[in-house]
C-alpha cells in the first residue's frame, strides 16, 4: 500500500507540473529533467510491484499444486495424483515393454495403535514408515500414499522378484525402527509385476490381493 501511495504521488507530481505555474520560473531543461526522474521513478515501481504480484502468483500456484498432489501428512504423494502417475508409467512401460513392479504396503496393527496411544502416535508411525520407503527408492521410483495406514510403490524397471527383494528390504527397515513405547512396528507387502494387457487396476487389484495373503500369513511378510 504505501508503495503504490508512492506512485500515485509521482504520478500526480508528474502531471502537476504541466497545468500548475511554479512560483519561481524554472529553465524547461530542468522541467524535463524532473519529468524523467518521475517517469523512471513511476516505470521502476511498477516494474517491482508487477515482480512482486507475479512471484506472489507464482508461490501461490505451487502451494496450490502441492496441496492438490501431496499427502499433507507424510509429504507423499495422495492417491489421487498416485493414481494419474500409476496411468501415465504402466501406459509408457506397455509401449516400451519393460517391467514395473507394483507394491502395495500395509502397516500391521495401525488401528490398535491409534486406539492404545493416540492419533498423535500413529501420525508419527505413518510418517516414520514413509521416510524410510523414500529413503530407500531409486529417483525413478514413485511412491505415495494410498490411504489410511497403507502406501504404493512404483519401481521401474523391476520384475517380481526385484519388487519382492524390494519388498523385503522396506519391510525389514520398518521392523528395525524404534518408537519407543510404541513396541516394533511391522509392515505387510504385497507385490505385483505388470503383464502384457494389464491395467492400472488389475496391477493393483493383484497388488492387493498379495497384500491380503500376507495378512492372512501373520502379517509382517512379503507375498507375491
């Protein structure tokens, strides 16, 4: 606000000087001199004030953007963009032929946590268990957050047996990591590769129903 006071000021100043007598006569080269300094004065405001509006712009997009793709609570990527970007890879994986694996992660017991010690607590599980899947993805892998208390990766380039050894190696981080008072936290895996004709959904659909055997096994085990 008070740099656009400023400006009007200058711009009134400006036109002033053309319709306003001074008081004392003054030499027309000095007239046009002022008229410049006002004109660079008005042109250098602007230019910072029309800066300034697009970085605003700018910082609000990303944020914008940001909250429409990322889980706000571990900083992953939410199930809807996951969604977009599971389509957009198995679309280039179908027409490259390579293989991409599918996994489907499930925090064992998530429900008792949060009944024994508190919402609190199983957000720090989720975003515990989160760190870890990142930290140990490739760059071209893709992770996110499916809901509640489960996560999905996609890893490039990897057949069945790359996801479960993958897999495993989430799953047995996962178990090594100390919460305390909150005792071991386990992970259930369930792996899938892409086929020729799959789907997005049967990848997952497959991905799941892995998942669910290993729930079914007592939990803390990859299946595929």
């Amino acid at each position: 606000y008070a740099l656009l006071t400023l400006w009007g000021y200058y711009v009134a100043l400006d036109a002033l000087m053309w319709y306003i007598e001074p008081l004392q006569p003054i030499p027309q080269t000095a007239l046009n001199i002022v008229h410049l300094f006002n004109l660079s004065v008005v042109f250098a405001m602007f230019s910072y004030l029309a800066s300034y509006y697009l970085s605003m712009v700018v910082s609000a997009q990303r944020k914008l953007r940001e909250m429409a793709t990322t889980d706000s609570l571990t900083g992953l990527f939410n199930r809807r963009h996951m969604t977009y970007l599971a389509e957009k890879e198995v679309s280039r994986f179908r027409r490259s032929g390579h293989p991409v694996g599918f996994l489907l992660l499930d925090v064992d017991h998530f429900k008792s946590i949060n009944d024994a010690f508190g919402h609190e607590a199983g957000d720090r599980v989720l975003g515990c268990v989160a760190d870890v899947i990142r930290e140990e993805l490739r760059a071209q892998d893709l992770i996110g957050r499916w809901g509640g208390e489960e996560f999905i990766v996609l890893a490039a380039n990897s057949t069945l047996d790359d996801g479960a050894q993958l897999a495993e190696r989430l799953r047995s981080h996962v178990e090594a990591l100390d919460f305390g008072e909150l005792g071991v936290v386990t992970i259930s895996v369930g792996v899938a590769e892409w086929r020729k004709g799959d789907t997005r959904k049967a990848l997952v659909a497959r991905a799941d129903e892995a998942m669910y055997r290993a729930k079914n096994s007592g939990r803390n085990c990859v299946r595929y």
